[in-house]
C-alpha cells in the first residue's frame, strides 16, 4: 500500500482518511465538495484532494469507497478505466450480497475488490463529524467471494490491523447480510417503529434507561439506511417476520393469561442474553 | 415519621431500608427470611427486625410493603388489625390499578393506602444485591386517588425528598399505568420477543451497541414481571397491539419499496427521539 484514495470524505470516509493519515500513509482524497476538500487539507488529514477523480486516481494503489450503497457501482463504472492497473478496491458498505456480486461482474479484468465492513458507523452526517477513534471499539469483518485472490484478503486483514479495530473476522456474503439483518437492521426497524407507535412528546420526564437505551438507534441517517435496507430487503423481511411471529406469540400469551408460557419465554431470553454480556 | 416498618426485604426493600436508616430514621424490617434478617441487621440497615410482624408492626408509623404486587393484597388483609392506629402505608408496585383498587376498598377505616413508584429496579433479586444509590437517578412519581388525604399525599413526596430521587411527579392511576405499559413494559417486551425470535448465541461476537442496548432489559426477573404484565394486561395488550401494526406498516413499505414513506417514517422516528437526549 503505497498510496491510498479514498472516495468520499463523509463520516465514515474521512473517519478512514485520517486514521490512515495519522498512521504515515499517503492519503488523496476525492470529493465533489471543494468545500470538504478544503477542510479535509486543512486538517491534514488527505495529503491531495480533488473533484475530478482522473487527475489522481492513477496514483492510487487501493482505493477505498466511502460512498453511498446505491454510488458504488455507477461509481466504478464511470472510473475504473481510470485507475492503476492491478489496483485493490475496497467497499465499505453495510450490505454485501447487492453491493459485490453486480461490481464484480463489470470490473475491468485486473482490478480486484474485496469488501470489508468495520461496523463502527455514526448517524451524523459529513466530514465535521469525522473521528478516527470510531476504530478502537470496532468489529471489522472480511467479506471475500470466490473472485477474490489470497493476496487481497490478506491486505484486507492488514488493513484491520492498521486502522486498529477491536475484532477482525471473516464471513461470506451470505452470512454477513443474515447478521446485520437480525443484528443491526432488525433492531433499527424495531427502535424506528416503537417510537412511531404513536405521539409521546409528554413522556419525556418519565423515561428510564430502557426506553432510553431501546430507541437510541431511532435517531437515523434516512437517506443512508433507506438504502441499506432495500439492498437486503428479502432478508430484512424474513428477520422482521420472524420477530413480528414472536412478539405476537407473546402478545397471545399475556392475553390467555398464560403465566408458565410468560415465564418460560423469560426464563429462555434471559438465558440467551447473558452471553451477550461483556 | 417516627418508625418506619419496611415488608419485604428483597432488593427493593432492603434498598428502602438502607437509605431511610442511613438518614437516621429508625426502620424495622419484616421478613419471612430469619437468613435476610440477620444480613439486614448485621449490615445496620434496620434497627430490628421479625419474622412475625404483629410483634412490631404496632409502633409503624409508616409502612413500606416491598413485597411482590400479588402478595400486597393479602398481607394487608391479614395485618391489617395489628398495625397502628391512623399508620400510613405505601406501595412501590409497578403497576398501580389493579393493587391500589382492590387495597382500598377492604381497607381498615384509620388507615390510609399512598401509593409511590420510585423507577429504578433491578433484575437482580434478594438483598445481596440491594444498593441505597439506585434512589439517586431515580422519577419517583406519586398516584394519589380521590381516597387521600392531603397529608398522605405530602408524605409520600416529602419521603422521595428524603430518598434523595431525581425527580418526584404526580400521576393519577390511569396515566401512570398507560406510561409504564408504553415505557416499560412495552419495551421489554420487544427486548425478551427479539431475544426469543430465533437462536443467535453464534451471533454474539459480531454484537455493537445497538443490539447490546436494545436486548439488555430482556434478562429478566420472570416471577415479578409475569406478574406486573398481568396486572396491567389490558393496557399491554393495547400499546403492543399498536407496537406490532406500527413495525407491520414499516414491514409492508419495505416490501413495496416505497423509499418515500420509509424516509418520512425515519424522520418522524428521529424527530420525536430527539425529545429524549439527555
């Protein structure tokens, strides 16, 4: 990795950008904000910016997409004849499934993306909002397929270790999307649609930690995640049905006044919880 | 309030107990539990303390029932001829309806049932883990009824003074009970059904923040929650009952891939949440 461009200087982008900077690599940034680049130069953290990607792009041994899910592909399409040949892509997306399968079947033959996913994103939007230490914490897992060479998993690894996230693991495709469809999506459907149950302004004084803690994620990038769920919408539906089956047994349970069925299913998610302590 | 009497030393009582000795009142604990006694006794957090309550209930002047919601009906039924004349007795139920009702209409003539609920419980049970600094965080909210004294009323504030709450409201029966079944109750429901939805110990390195805040009030006490979720069925019934139709509505624009309505839905969700930041 000599040097690294990254596409995109939002949160997530310039997040990469300054990490990566901060730890002695040669950082461009591409941007169709000059305003951003601007900012991105005057905190160091890219060492060139531009808003015509031809300029530098050939520069750049890996190449780091921070863009939007839908972006990606049109991205690569109008760019790749651009870039260094045998360069590395890397995407950074939410989802896989929809994000690789249709890159990879347009990329130009030498060029190579292989896709990581360090979970570790923010619901503020744009480059102010930046902050390199979003990686300490962070679980970042490798995504290969089958197009993928051992020589770019490897790097995607290294990258892990460079940008200094907590945990780095490998999943296919098939169950990364399953994860971050019950894990992460699921539970941003469930916060959004508890706190659109109905009006609750006149609560607010009353609230305890677990409404508090429940509905944090209810606080959402709409432009971002109305994306992110579309691109794994057959998955997201089955995760969504299979709690809408579940909540409603509940609800069936408490309403036949079945106490031992009740504390059954409290007995079973207390027992499943506890290994998600830390 | 000279003596105060506190039923029931579980985590809650024995909490009770130690904030209100360590204020300096004087506080007698009844207990079934001669083990829970000695541990009350030798760690100073009441004066005295039986297993037979007419021996001291006759010097309460206040008495504090920190029993199981189904079990406060039938204690005051059997204690109440030995308790003091014109003592004040509180509840620290969860739910109120259901306790408070029931309570007032057997109750002695001179006795007066005030009815306190200090948020801030814990899933931990029995004395060991009693803690007197849960008080500090805590709304502590007063459900007079059309059956209490001003007097009684001035007590049971003067008492969350005392305990050193956060925040001390008053609520009739009816709004305080539909507020727990939405903030509450509600909410760990969806938390103990998302746990429940399928099994997922595989998934538990994987785990950030969102799944970890949203699923940590589903390890849960199953005895006093079967219990407070009956008491207050039907007002459960009705705010799940809305809960589901509003993630079904999220579920069927997923489906249809109305992006529109799906961005209006986290707007409104964001919007609203934003109330709630601290």
């Amino acid at each position: 990795m000599k040097t690294i461009g990254v596409i995109g200087l939002g949160v997530m982008g310039a997040s990469f950008a300054s990490r990566l900077s901060h730890k002695g690599y040669t950082v461009y940034g591409f941007e169709r904000s000059q305003e951003t680049l601007d900012i991105a130069l005057q905190k160091q953290i890219i060492q060139k910016g531009t808003t015509e990607p031809k300029t530098l792009l050939k520069e750049c041994d890996l190449i780091i997409i921070a863009l939007y899910p839908t972006q990606i592909l049109p991205w690569i399409r109008q760019y790749q004849q651009t870039c260094k040949d045998k360069a590395i892509l890397m995407d950074i997306s939410g989802v896989k499934s929809n994000i690789i399968k249709p890159v990879q079947a347009i990329l130009r033959e030498d060029l190579e993306l292989i896709s990581i996913h360090p979970m570790c994103g923010r619901e503020s939007r744009g480059i102010q909002f930046s902050d390199e230490t979003i990686f300490d914490q962070a679980n970042y897992i490798v995504v290969p397929t089958d197009q993928n060479t051992p020589e770019a998993i490897e790097l995607a690894k290294q990258l892990g270790v460079i940008l200094g996230v907590k945990n780095i693991s490998t999943l296919s495709i098939e169950e990364h999307d399953r994860m971050i469809g019950f894990l992460s999506q699921l539970t941003h459907v469930i916060a959004v649609s508890l706190m659109n149950t109905h009006e609750n302004a006149h609560l607010v004084e009353y609230t305890g930690d677990s409404f508090h803690d429940l509905t944090r994620i209810a606080e959402i990038n709409e432009d971002l995640w109305s994306e992110l769920f579309l691109l794994n919408k057959e998955i997201l539906l089955d995760e969504t049905d299979q709690f809408i089956a579940s909540i409603q047994h509940f609800r069936d349970v408490l309403d036949q006044e079945d106490a031992e069925e009740m504390k059954r299913l409290f007995i079973q998610s207390t027992k499943r919880r506890k290994l998600f302590n830390r």
